[in-house]
C-alpha cells in the first residue's frame, strides 16, 4: 500500500479518505466510491456546472444525479444577482437530451451560459480542493450560478446515490 501512496490511484484513495465526510468510514467503502469516480477537466474560464439543471447547455450543465468534488483547481462561483426575478427552471424530464459535465456534447459557448442564467453573473466566492458540491450551492430554489474556472480545474464526477450510500454508512 505505501507504493501505491505515489500512484494516481493511490493519490485518489488518499484524497478521498481525507475528506472530513469520510471520517468514520471503512477503507473498504472508500476504494468501492474510487472506482466508480469519473475524473473530469475544464479549461481556465470555461463555464461548467450551471445551476439549474438544464439540457439545452449540455456539459455546461449541473445534473442532480451527480455529486461533484473538486480535485485540483480552483473556480469562482458566479450567480445572478437577481434571485428572486428570473424565470423558472427549464423543465428536465425523462425525453431531455444527455446533460451534465459526462455528456459526450461539446461545451457551448459562455454567452449561452450566460444567456441560460438569465442576467449578468457576479463572483460570490472562491472553491478550491476538498470542496464538494452535491446540491444548489446557494439554497435558493431559482439561484442560478455556474463554476468559472480560474486554472485548469478538475472535479471528480459521483453517481448520487451511490455516494449517499457511501456517507451514510
């Protein structure tokens, strides 16, 4: 196990055990979450994880199904100063396209990200490693936000229930 300290798998492991939600759980449960993990990479100021979920942005996308930690990196959270003036959340059905950041879909422009929000975007804070976003990051049901990159940002992709069933062992 020490060799493996060195390793991209081992360095996952070790991320991952020393998160301050895995405290308590078994290495076992650890390494099962590792497997299923999906490393994903945005490039310096593209727009990622737009909130809420909506299929015409594709891998701009949020997707509730997934739980997001952040590797390596760091992204400014934007949000639409406008909470409580927006329209409603494109409606997300069974018939949606694939979204979120795994859909095989380019990235689209930012001023489609931008237009999706419905208003300027403003940074209402910064995220780095550790951070783990596993739902509306600002509480809100009409908050409308997106990542923006500021490196090279690489986020680990989770399946939700999965990772529920991990933290709540």
């Amino acid at each position: 196990l020490k060799a493996d300290k060195s390793s991209s798998r081992g360095q996952l492991l070790d991320f991952l055990q020393n998160l301050p939600v895995m405290e308590g759980t078994s290495i076992a449960a650890v390494n099962a979450l590792s497997q299923l993990v999906t490393f994903k990479s945005f490039t310096r100021d593209q727009l990622c994880l737009a909130h809420p979920a909506d299929p015409s942005l594709g891998s701009a996308s949020y997707s509730n199904d997934l739980v997001y930690l952040i590797y390596s990196g760091e992204a400014r959270l934007m949000a639409a100063p406008d909470l409580f003036d927006v329209k409603p959340p494109p409606i997300v059905d069974s018939s949606s396209p694939p979204f979120g950041p795994l859909a095989d879909s380019p990235p689209p422009l930012s001023a489609t990200v931008y237009k999706a929000l419905g208003s300027s975007i403003l940074p209402v804070a910064t995220l780095g490693p550790g951070e783990i976003i596993s739902e509306n990051l600002l509480g809100l049901p009409a908050a409308r936000w997106c990542l923006h990159p500021t490196s090279e940002l690489q986020i680990l992709v989770v399946p939700r229930k999965e990772w529920h069933e991990v933290i709540r062992a």
